[in-house]
C-alpha cells in the first residue's frame, strides 16, 4: 500500500519538473513582444496581426501553465 504512494508521488513530482521545463522553454522560445512607438497610437496592430508562430506559442504556454498549476 505505502509502495504505491510513493510511485504516485514520484510520478507527480516528476511530471510537474518536466512540465516546469516546458513552460520555462516555451517562454523563451517566444519572440519579443515589443512594437517600439508604434503600440503608444495602437498603429502597431493595424496592418499586423499576431503572426502564427506567435499565436501557437502563446496558446501551448498557456496550456502548459495550466497544466503546471493543476
């Protein structure tokens, strides 16, 4: 019975390191999101959208932040 806590808990702790990691690469992974003075009129979003690549990191880290937090 005490053996299969263990593993339990060792399976948690271990999953939740891995997914730490993973949150901690997706972030860098991520380009900067600074539009210079163009964000201060909102111009900077006006013939640019969030580019693919931008939009899939910000979905996987959110995510994966949720599934750290549970």
């Amino acid at each position: 019975m005490f053996v299969w806590r263990y593993w339990v808990e060792t399976a948690v702790l271990v999953t939740h390191f891995v997914l730490a990691f993973v949150v901690v690469g997706v972030i860098l992974l991520q380009g900067p999101k600074g539009q210079g003075l163009g964000a201060i009129g909102g111009s900077a979003r006006l013939f640019h959208g969030p580019r693919p690549r931008e939009t899939l990191f910000t979905r996987v880290t959110a995510v994966m932040a949720i599934l750290f937090v549970l």
